[in-house]
C-alpha cells in the first residue's frame, strides 16, 4: 500500500487533516496496558519516536501516560494541528517533518517506535531498519490500527460494503482480499494482540472519520460529499437519535 514519495502521502493527508482531527478515534485504554505489557517498557518516562504522528492523536495517549515523544510526520499541515494541540503540554520532545523511511532521529535514543495508523504506507524494509536503529538495546516497535469490526453488526457491514461499491481507492473489511498490514514479517520475534472495544460517536463526527481517509481525499470534492451525504441518509434512517454503537477492535503488533 505505499503510494510514493513522502511529500506526496504528506499531501493527501493535509487535504483532509480537519477531518482526521476532529473525525478519528482515540485508542482504548487497554491497548497502552498491553504495550507496557508486551515491550517491557514503562511509559511513564519512556522516549518514544510517534512515526505518522499525523494530528497527534496516538502523541497525545502517549504524552498523557508520560512518554517523552518525538513526533514524525509528512504531512505540514497535520504537524500543524499536532504543535497547536501541544502548546504548553510537556513532555513533547520535538514535531518534526520527516520520512519514516529516513527518520530525522538520532541513532539509539529511543525506548519505543510506534506507528499508528501508518506503518503501512513506508517501505517495510527500510522503515523497520530505520526503527532499529533509533531504538536503544532493549527497545521495541509498536505497531496499531484502530479497526471497525464490521463482522460485529450488520449495519457496520451494509456501511462498508456502500464503500466498497462506490469507493475505488476503498481498501477495508468489505474486501476480500483485504488483511492487516503485514509487519508481523518484518520481526523475528513478535507479539500480536486483538483488543476489541466499543465507539459511542455522534453520525456527524462517524462521517468526519470517514472523509479523513485516503480514498476519500483521492475522490473529487463533488463525489465525496455526494457519496457522505448517501452514507447520511442511510445512517440517519436507521439511528433516527444520531447516535451510533460502533464495534472497533484494534489489532496491536509489537516487536523486539
């Protein structure tokens, strides 16, 4: 799933980074327990190089359990976001612009690399050896997808399959062929962990979450808000409150 250049992913991004801020969802509390769990690493004190820290929402979980984060990001306009959420909030380290394929990190100074929502979009080989050599010995690489499990409710899976059929760039649980991003093979020693979890979330912020994907900012603008306003529809028809129930489960790679 790598689209090219950095700058260039770092463009698609920008276009939709409102609705990534205000659309995406946080991640449950139960996955940082796993991290501590499975890495050994407290993160209350840990340096940690966020690689597609994007709006900073994976930063923030971080920052606010006392991880001391350098955030890594493409995308200015995103960076942008994550600095103006940061202001007076240590212990951010540093946002810089950069390639997770070429991080701009110093040589073993980190105790965790994560990748949330990101890894997938950097070449698997040189963004884990980039990952290695950041890390101090006894370090570890995160890696975590927040996922709609749609297979939970049949409402999710009519909404994805609408995707499906009307998306081209559409890349999620209503194709066949689609699976998690394979960084599990980049390690010789992994664990991985499913974390399921329920998303209480208003239609509007659910839709804002769906513009802020990649195959939506690929879309012309006239085509996306015809095709939000058809999901609109349907969400409204069948959630008259405005309320949505959404079955998420994140799937947690980490590897040492």
């Amino acid at each position: 799933m790598n689209i090219g250049p950095m700058r260039e992913l770092g463009g698609v991004f920008d276009r939709v980074a409102d609705a990534y801020e205000a659309g995406r969802p946080s991640y449950p509390d139960e996955m940082f327990r796993a991290v501590c769990e499975l890495t050994g690493v407290d993160l209350d004190g840990a340096t940690t190089v966020d690689v597609g820290a994007g709006t900073g929402i994976l930063t923030r979980a971080l920052r606010a359990r006392g991880s001391h984060v350098v955030a890594v990001d493409p995308a200015a306009v995103m960076l942008a976001r994550l600095r103006s959420r940061a202001d007076g909030e240590p212990p951010l380290v540093a946002a810089v612009q950069g390639d997770g394929n070429v991080l701009p990190v110093a040589d073993g100074v980190a105790d965790l690399v994560t990748y949330g929502q990101s890894w997938h979009w950097l070449d698997p080989a040189a963004s884990i050896a980039e990952a290695r050599r950041v890390l101090r010995p006894h370090g570890a690489i995160v890696g975590c997808w927040n996922l709609h499990h749609a297979a939970q409710a049949e409402w999710l899976a009519a909404y994805e399959a609408r995707l499906a059929e009307e998306v081209p760039a559409y890349w999620g649980p209503a194709v066949e062929e689609w699976a998690v991003p394979p960084i599990a093979a980049a390690f010789e020693v992994i664990a991985e962990r499913w974390l399921p979890w329920t998303r209480l979330v208003g239609i509007e912020d659910f839709l804002l979450d769906l513009r802020s994907h990649s195959y939506m900012a690929a879309l012309p603008a006239e085509a996306a808000d015809a095709l939000v306003e058809r999901q609109r529809t349907e969400l409204r028809r069948e959630f008259p409150e405005g309320m949505l129930s959404v079955p998420m489960r994140v799937y947690l790679a980490v590897g040492r």
